[in-house]
C-alpha cells in the first residue's frame, strides 16, 4: 500500500539512524521510497528541514492550507510537516491528510526530529519494528487504496 509515513525521534542522531535503517530497507525490498526528508522543531518552535533528499525533490500537499487552523505562533512553521514527494499530483482526501497534520503537531514537541517519508509497503509492521527499535514513534496515512 501507499503510504505516507513520519516517524518521531528525540533526537536528531537517532532520526538518522532511522533514516538509513529505512534506506537499508528499500535496498532490500521491503519498501520503495518515493521521497523522504528529516524535520526538526527547534526550541524557538521553527521548523526546519534538516534534511532531504536532493534526488527524490518535495512539495507540500494540496490542501494543507486549510488543515493550518492552528492559533496564531502555534502553527508557525508546522506546515512543513506535510512535505512529501510524489510522482504525479494525486487527489486526496484533506481531512485524511488534515488529520494526519494535526497528529504530527501533537508530537512535534521542541527539540524532536521527524522523518517524513512517502512509501509503498507491504509490510508496514516490519517497517514499524525497524523504526520503533531505534526509539522512534511511527505515524502514517494511507494515500491509496
């Protein structure tokens, strides 16, 4: 299934770690990535990517605009958690993905990192484990069925 996936980490060394345990899995099959970057909220509360792939380009969501219903300094920035690659413009189903940015505001806590990645998966709990045993916490969306 196509899915948009974020993974949440404390901290940046173990969103790397992530990141490459994800990569590793493609290598081997178990995922195709479409795009996928790293996102970290600062302890000023900006949001920044920290890291995306140069080969795989990103563009926000049609339609996050009107997920950004936020009070005003909250939201700064949080955006950008709707980043994700995709191949060809898609329709989708705002409140899905409405719903699924306001999750990440919730976990997007100072100082957290979160990669964000745009995949097909066929065995998302296998993905899960590989990403929960670097402590990170997994969130995703189907954009497909």
């Amino acid at each position: 299934m196509h899915y948009l996936l974020a993974v949440v980490f404390d901290e940046e060394a173990k969103a790397n770690e992530g990141k490459l345990a994800l990569l590793q899995w493609e290598a081997e099959g178990g995922v195709i990535i479409h795009g996928y970057a790293l996102l970290a909220k600062r302890s000023d509360g900006s949001v920044t990517v920290s890291y995306e792939d140069e080969h795989r380009p990103f563009f926000t969501f049609p339609g996050t605009s009107e997920c950004d219903n936020a009070p005003s300094g909250e939201a700064s920035g949080l955006a950008a958690v709707a980043v994700v690659s995709l191949p060809v413009p898609t329709p989708w189903d705002n409140s899905r993905i409405c719903s699924f940015i306001e999750d990440m505001r919730k976990v997007m806590l100072p100082d957290r990192v979160i990669l964000v990645a745009d995949i097909e998966d066929e065995w998302p709990i296998a993905t899960d484990r590989r990403m929960g045993s670097r402590g990170g916490i997994v969130f995703r969306r189907i954009l497909e069925d």
